[in-house]
C-alpha cells in the first residue's frame, strides 16, 4: 500500500485535489495500464498520452482540476479535455479516487471511498444549502486522524485539524455553508463548501429537501426510516463492498497473536454423560421429511416428566460432538456434524438447567470432544436472571427445564477473518438452531429457539470477558407434553418488551 499522497503544496491554495487512493497500486502490463486493490482490477488498455498522464500524476499525489484540465490541454488538446471528464467519473464511480480538500495549501480533510461501486454525485453543494448532520453520521478515531462516516456512505471522511470537526459539530443544527463558515473560527468560505461537499458525498450531511431532512430526520415514509444505526452499520460494514479493511480469510493476526485451540478447555469439575450410540440411533429416527414436517416451536414442558441427563447427553453429541481436529497449517480445526465457515466451530453450548433428572441445577459447558459437562456457576441470583430472560422471551407460563446458550470465541473467527467475523457467527447460530429444532424433534423433545437475550447477564453468571466469548443465541429445551398434538404450532400472544437493564417488562 502506498502512503497517502501529500495534498497541494501551493501556497495559499483552498479547493479539492484528486490523486488515487492510498491501497491502490498502478502498473503496466502488456501495453495497458491497471490499477489494481485487493482483488479488483481496473484495466486501461492501449491508454492514450492524456489518460496516461493523467493517471500517473494521479498516482504521485494529489492534482486540483485546474492542473488535470491543463494537463489534459497538453497531451490531446481538446479532444483530451473532454475525455477527461469521462476518465474522472470512470475513477470516481470505480471508487479509485481520494478526495483531498484543501486550505491555505494545507490539507484539513481526506475523503476515502469504500469500496469500487460508488455513485457519482450529481447535486453539488451551494452556499445557500441548507445542511445538516445524519442521524447515521458517527465520528471516531481512525488511521491518522479523526474520521467521519455514515453507512448510508460509500466513503469516509479523515480530519486533519479542527476545521473539520468543528464543522461536524456546528452541523448539528442545519445551517447553511455559508452561515457553517462563518461559525468556524480560520475557516474560509471556499474550504468549508468544499469540506461540505465531501461530507454530503458520504451522507454525514444531508441536504434539506432531499431524501432526508436536514435536521437528519427520515423524511416520513421513506426506506430508511425503519432503520437504525447499529442494524445499518452492521449490515453495511460486514458486506463486502462498504467493508473497512480486508475481507474473508485473511488471516491477518497469524504471526502476531497465537491462535486459540480448536476446542475450548473444560471447565471442572466435569461430570461424564452417558454415551449415546448415534449411528444406532439413526436407524430408529424418523424420516427426514417426517421431522421437517412436524418441527414446531413448543413452549410447554412436561414438568412431571422433565428431560434426563440421558436425553439432554445425546442431545447435545447431535448436534455439537467433536468428531476430529486437525491442523491446516495456520490453525486448529475441528471435523463435527455441523458445517462452519473454516471448520472454525467457535459456537460454544452451556445448558443452564433448571430440572433435569439426574442433573443437580446450574449453568453447565459442554465438552464437545470430552462429551461431558463442566460446572460454570451454581444456582445464584445471576443464573436466576437469565432463566427469568428465557421464559419471558419465550412467553411460557413456567420456568424452561434447560436453556440452552450459545457462545462465540470470537477469537476463532477473528484471527482469520475480516469484516465478517461477527456476521458469520450469527449464520452459524441459524444452522445451529435448525439442527436442534430436527434433531429434538427427532427425539420427541420440546424446543424453542429465542430471538435475543442478554450477553452481559451471562458475563455475569460465568465470569468471561465478553470481548472473548460471549452469547450469540439462546433456545429453551424440555419434556414435550404427551398430550401435545404435533400441529399445535399456534403462535403465543407476544409478551411485553424486556427492559434491557432489569428483565422486568
């Protein structure tokens, strides 16, 4: 990667400068010209003398227009001056080019596209606009600097100074470019439209009378309107595309912190399940299609008849035994009967049991390659709480025999992956939870899976740092009813909201 290209020298100057972007590589090859990041090419083949130079002054730091026209002017006279506006919106909507926004020749902002699908702005900013801050703006510390963005985004914005920041905060309340400059102390008119435009570009600011007020307010009925700025961000950042840094297996902290095993370490002391024979078992479980057809979410236990250690033992081997490990070379894999991006497996199951036969109550872990169960916690007002959480979110008239709890070393997926480590981990929450709804199913268990629970009460309950491992999923597991008929899957009166701090509705 190569290092930010330094903004203009020129005494005095205030505007934009363009050069590419600081991850972007350009070569020759064969005749063409390619810019190259990650794993994305853009291709200039047989390039003329003014894309040529263009690109290449480009790519040694940043150039305002006045000097890519008068450039463009010198290689292919005006034919190349029009081409150099198509060349530009190639580069910008192929998100290979950094803004830099310059004052007094000295650079206050940098605006870094993510990503290579950007839609190239056609509404440029005026004085008497009307801005203000996004209700999805969000400014944090980054390489360098300060930095400003929105995931409704495609770029983000580095400060450089105070110009910057102060006019994020004097955008709280909508004002126009003009009146935003006269607010900011230093700041003249020319830099802070300039600085305007890049910050509507990456939606930190909005417009008034576009799609959104200029108070950051959706406007009323509008597609964003339902959204929120921890599902939006999330949802944006952990895609590819908007992502920040690399994507996929990158394995970017091999080298730098030791990998975590592939299978978590027991907690003691440790009791012993009963062994339960799987492949026999196969040849008495109902058909496939049979458990898919009756699956259902039952919220009624049998408390005259509670699950067995037995029962819950095989359960868990169903679903969550370590078959093998193994290493690939970077790291610690594991073989069991779910599949898991990388063969990671970083869902850990802990039973917090309530009545079980044969199983005294508390909060349990299960050794998936032991087949055992290692006591985290006895009965205590910490347990209490997050079995209270379960049966209020799973609307059941009596506490849940078992809640079942599922965690991620997150550790397991994030020393390979990036970007979209936490997103994974929830995909392996679902097929998790459709393999307990069949394989309970199968077993003639009751299962509900819950939409949410609380991951500080379980680091409460067990004593573990949620940066390393923390709740991701939570299902209610029990006796089914004998009286239960196998279409009773009627949904239950939703129950009222949780208060996230107290479990009291």
């Amino acid at each position: 990667m190569r290092a930010p290209a330094p903004a203009l020298a020129a005494p005095g100057f205030d505007g934009v400068g363009l050069c590419l972007r600081a991850d972007a590589t350009l070569s020759c090859a064969d005749g063409a010209l390619v810019l190259a990041e990650g794993h994305v090419r853009s291709v200039f083949r047989a390039p003329d003398a003014m894309t040529a130079a263009v690109l290449e002054a480009l790519d040694r730091g940043a150039v305002d227009d006045d000097g890519l026209f008068t450039m463009a002017m010198e290689r292919g006279g005006d034919r190349g001056a029009m081409a150099l506006e198509l060349l530009l919106r190639r580069l910008t909507s192929g998100g290979w080019l950094e803004h830099v926004v310059v004052a007094a020749g000295t650079e206050i902002a940098r605006s870094i596209p993510l990503g290579h699908v950007i839609k190239v702005a056609t509404r440029r900013v005026r004085p008497t606009d009307r801005v203000g801050l996004s209700r999805f703006a969000l400014l944090r510390r980054g390489d360098g600097g300060l930095l400003a963005e929105s995931p409704l985004g495609a770029a983000q914005v580095l400060f450089q100074g105070p110009v910057g920041p102060a006019v994020v905060a004097a955008a709280s309340e909508a004002l126009t470019v003009d009146a935003l400059a006269a607010s900011v102390t230093g700041a003249n008119a020319a830099a802070v439209a300039a600085l305007a435009q890049a910050l509507v570009d990456a939606a930190v600011l909005v417009i008034e009378g576009g799609d959104r007020a200029a108070d950051g307010d959706a406007e009323p009925g509008s597609p964003d309107e339902l959204w929120s700025l921890p599902d939006l961000l999330f949802h944006t950042r952990s895609r590819v595309g908007r992502n920040e840094g690399g994507y996929g297996g990158t394995y970017r902290w091999e080298g730098r912190r030791e990998p975590a095993p592939a299978v978590r370490p027991r907690f003691a002391p440790a009791i012993e399940l009963p062994c339960s024979d799987l492949t026999a078992r196969a040849l008495t479980d109902p058909p496939l299609a049979d458990v898919m057809r009756r699956r259902r979410s039952v919220r009624v236990h049998d408390d005259d008849r509670p699950i067995d250690i037995g029962r819950l033992g095989e359960l868990l081997a169903r679903v969550g035994r370590v078959g093998a490990v193994f290493h690939d070379g970077h790291q610690e894999l594991s073989a069991r009967q779910l599949p898991s991006g990388g063969a990671l497996h970083e869902l850990e199951l802990y039973p917090l049991v309530n009545r079980c036969d044969g199983l005294a109550p508390g909060l349990y872990h299960y050794d998936a390659q032991g087949h055992a169960l290692g006591l985290v916690s006895e009965p205590d007002p910490r347990t209490i709480l997050l079995a209270e959480y379960a049966k209020r979110t799973a609307i059941m008239d009596t506490m849940p025999q078992v809640v079942l709890l599922v965690t991620a070393r997150f550790d397991r997926s994030m020393w390979k992956y990036e970007s979209m480590a936490y997103a994974l981990s929830l995909k392996h929450v679902g097929v998790l939870y459709e393999a307990t709804y069949l394989a309970a199913t199968a077993m003639g268990l009751a299962v509900c899976a819950l939409g949410g629970g609380n991951s500080d009460a379980f680091a409460a309950a067990s004593g573990i740092d949620p940066l390393v491992e923390a709740t991701v999923g939570e299902m209610v597991i029990g006796s089914r009813p004998a009286h239960l008929p196998d279409d009773d899957w009627r949904p239950r009166d939703h129950a009222p909201p949780l208060d996230s701090r107290n479990g009291e509705g």
